[in-house]
C-alpha cells in the first residue's frame, strides 16, 4: 500500500502541490455538540493539549469535514471513491519530545465507533523529530487496505497481539503493527513496542518521540461515513 509521510510533516505548506476533490458541508456531523469543526483540505485547530488536523492529503480525494468537543473526542464525516490510494489520515496529534532512552513511559486508551463498510484503518502514528522513522499501530482496519513492507511474524507486545511489518515508502522507514484481533477500544502501551524496535537494531534508543497521532486512515467511503473518537488519552513520562 502506498503511503507519504508528506502529510504530516508540512501538510499546511504542501497543500497547493496536493491533489483533492470538492469539499463540502459538515454533513451528519454533530455540529450541535461540537466546538470546533472544519471542511477545510488542512484544517486544524489545538484543544485540550492536542492539535487535530483534517488532512485530505491523497489524490482523488472526496469531501470530508471533522468535528471536535475536545481533544479527545472528535469525529470525521467522510465521502472518499471507492478507488484505491490513502485519500486522508483525520487525527489527533500529542506532542512527546523525549527520547525512547528517557521516556519512562507512554501509554494510550482509545474508544471508536467505526463503520462497517468502507476502507481504511484506525491506527497511531509514531514519529521521530525528523520523520524518519514512522511506527504504525493498527487497532483495527476493514476493507481493502494493507501495511507496507514485509511480515516479521508475530509479537505480543504493549498488551496486545501484532503482525509486524518493516518496510520503506522512499522517504522514512515504516514499522506497521497489525492487531491480530479488531478492537475498538483498549489501552496500548507503546514504549515497549518503541524499545522492541530498537532491540532488533532498527532504529536507535537516542531517537527522540515527537508525535503521538491517533486517527483514520481512509481510502474509500463512498456515501458518506462517519468515524468518532468517543475519547483518547496519551500519556507520558
């Protein structure tokens, strides 16, 4: 599956080199409870200590529009073709900036309400401070939709089981763990898989964790589909 790290590095200043189609209104979003919500390709606004950002970032992109009471408790409408290719990754940005070496720990509960129908995945972003490593942490996923690289086999860590997979996207170096299981809700803790992936001589312990993201990956939802964070914490120390 091809994938950018362009979309959250500079997606602001990358936005006229992006293709996207018609944006539209808010939809079926809850825009009676929301306190914040954007059409916008980059929309983006900082609540609760996260930032959370629209960004429609592949081509053949449809409409779209997040909605937020908070931070961490936010939503997507979203009407992407049934094409192939990453058209968004709507999500909810925690900034860490510590080393894997110094942080003491880094944990997160999640609890979404995703469709049935549709492709995409629910997932967490990891990146360093200079992206070149991206850690993927997929928590469930649904139509035709795969992570790049290779299978490394199966490791139970952070309190659940993952399919790991190594590869590249040109840019960065990716690490995907796949949940065996589906799950919409849970608490991962990421600094063992973090401490795992320097084990194996991937990347270095001296890197230092930038971003914590929490969002969708969505390459289709023909009609209109809605993905809520019911709530999702990031903690560290």
């Amino acid at each position: 599956m091809a994938k950018s790290a362009l979309r959250k590095i500079t997606t602001a200043a990358l936005a006229p080199a992006m293709a996207v189609g018609a944006v539209v209104g808010l939809a079926s979003a809850p825009a009676s409870a929301a306190v914040w919500n954007s059409c916008d390709q980059w929309g983006n606004t900082s609540l609760n200590g996260y930032t959370l950002y629209n960004n429609i970032w592949g081509s053949g992109a449809g409409s779209q529009c997040i909605w937020a009471n908070s931070g961490t408790n936010w939503g997507v409408w979203a009407n992407h073709p049934n094409t192939g290719g990453i058209k968004s990754y709507p999500d909810s940005k925690k900034v860490i900036n510590k080393t894997i070496a110094s942080l003491g720990s880094l944990t997160s509960s999640y609890n979404v309400t995703v469709p049935s129908s549709g492709a995409y995945n629910t997932s967490y972003d990891i990146w360093d401070t200079d992206y070149d490593y991206e850690i993927m942490l997929w928590v469930n996923y649904n139509g035709a939709v795969g992570p790049l690289g290779t299978s490394q086999g199966n490791v139970t860590l952070g309190g659940h089981t993952w399919t790991v997979y190594k590869g590249t996207n040109g840019a960065n170096e990716v690490f995907s763990f796949l949940r065996t299981s589906d799950s919409t809700s849970g608490t991962v803790n990421i600094k063992p898989i973090l401490t795992w992936i320097t084990g194996k001589g991937w990347m270095s312990s001296n890197e230092t964790i930038g971003d914590v993201q929490f969002g969708y990956e969505i390459t289709s939802s023909s009609g209109g589909l809605d993905f809520t964070t019911n709530n999702l914490t990031v903690s560290s120390s």
